[in-house]
C-alpha cells in the first residue's frame, strides 16, 4: 500500500502507517497515530497523540480531539466534532458526533418486519435470530406473551432494564463467553447491531413484540435509543463480570480459534 500525504499537510511527528491518505491542508498533531489505510480529509485536523484506526475515515473538515480513538473501520463524517472515543466501524455525522450506523451491517428495518406473522427470523450472524412474539389485541388493550422453551430460548436467571440513555450514547459493546441474552424494546426504540466475528447485521427493535436472542460468543451494540425508550435484557445466567470480553480485537482472536461447528 502506498502512503499519499499531500504537500499542504502538516503530519508534524505523527506515527504513520501504510496506505494512509491525508488531503490538502489537513492537520496532525504531534504523537498522533495513522494506522494502515486509514485516510484523513481536506482540511481535517487530528489532534496530539490521537489514534486514527486501521482502515478508517476522517471526513473532510472534521475535528478529532487531542488523544481520542477512533476504531478501525469506523467513519467520521465530513465536519463531525469528535471528543470521545469511536467505536470500531461506527458512523459518525454532526458537531455533536452523533453515532448513526455502523459499517457493513445490513438492517431488518421496521417496515420488512410490520405484517410478519409470529415466529422466528434467522439472522446472518451465527446463532442469532429475531423472534416476532405473539400479539393479542381487544379494546381493552394489547398484551405479548412469551413462554420459555416456545419462544425463550433458555431459562431466565437475570433481568434488568436500561432506561434514559441519551441517543449520543452507547450501551453493550462487547461479548459474553457463556451467557445469552433475549432483547425486548417494551417501550420505544433501540437499534441493536449483532456481529459474531465475520458478519454483522443491525436490528431495529421497534416495538415490544419483537425479541432478540443473542446467544454466547455474540458482540453487540445498542444505540440510538429513541427519547423515553426502555429496553429489558432476559439473561440466561447471573451477573459475572468475567463472562465479559470487551475488547473487540480480544474477541475477533478468540472467535477465530474456536472449532468449526
């Protein structure tokens, strides 16, 4: 790969790495660095000792703080103010570096899903699958049944609800070893991105009939939760804090050395 940094920048004693591309009048600071085919804009300015991701993007005018992260694969649209660290392949617009999308998760979006009869959609991801619950409705209201063995697919042992999360943030981001999961939006709407590794998908929880069932060895992302939503997460085992990995890359290393189902 071949490293273009045009004349009119200015790269000071950032630490660059193959591939990268930095356009005209575009800034980095000093400690800064460019990780492989990572590419900064026109006129963007990356701050002291930031870290621009493998494979990224830093759009045209954009502003990385002094020492965030941005992830690999990530997407910082074109004037986007970034103050915080940026999740791998997430899409990033706005002076307020509102997250809306991630990159290459294709989406079962709300209308696909409006007319579906109850049952279960299998997902491109492994394992997961999105269960449309079944509905009763009079003029006394509506009510959502679900029974484990039926529906749930594991015994509960852990629930908890999360609720006013402002839509900047983020909730999930990482990948239990042994515990599953059942999401329900009962209020609202949550956007959820599944990725075991190899293939990513996003799901529009949009309404409290429809069930996400994340099974272990899954990472997941909640975002874009809408004003007032609550979302309740079925678990199939107790709080333990060393069923969690968090970081992606640690993830991705023990996916791919497990054996083939």
């Amino acid at each position: 790969m071949t490293t273009a940094i045009h004349p009119s920048a200015q790269v000071a004693t950032a630490q660059v790495g193959a591939g990268v591309r930095v356009g005209p009048l575009a800034a980095v600071g000093a400690g800064a660095v460019l990780e492989d085919g990572c590419t900064v804009g026109a006129a963007a300015c990356v701050g002291e000792g930031a870290v621009i991701g493998m494979g990224a993007t830093v759009g045209e005018g954009a502003v990385v703080a002094a020492r965030v992260q941005v992830g690999a694969g990530a997407r910082v649209e074109a004037g986007a103010v970034i103050t915080r660290q940026v999740p791998a392949r997430a899409v990033v617009q706005g002076p307020e570096a509102t997250i809306v999308g991630y990159a290459d998760a294709s989406a079962h979006l709300p209308a696909r899903l409006a007319s579906l009869a109850p049952g279960v959609i299998e997902s491109t991801v492994k394992g997961v699958r999105l269960h449309v619950l079944r509905e009763v409705r009079d003029m006394r209201g509506d009510l959502c049944a679900a029974e484990v063995g039926a529906d749930l697919p594991f015994l509960v042992r852990r629930s908890f609800l999360v609720y006013n999360v402002p839509n900047a943030e983020l909730r999930g981001e990482h990948a239990h070893r042994r515990c599953a999961q059942f999401l329900v939006a009962v209020k609202g709407s949550v956007r959820v991105v599944a990725d075991d590794g190899a293939q990513r998908e996003e799901f529009s929880l949009d309404r409290p009939n429809l069930g996400l069932y994340l099974p272990p060895m899954t990472w997941g992302i909640q975002y874009r939760y809408a004003e007032g939503a609550v979302l309740l997460v079925l678990a199939s085992d107790p709080y333990d804090p060393g069923d969690y990995i968090r970081d992606y890359a640690e993830f991705v290393a023990l996916v791919r050395r497990e054996p083939a189902a």
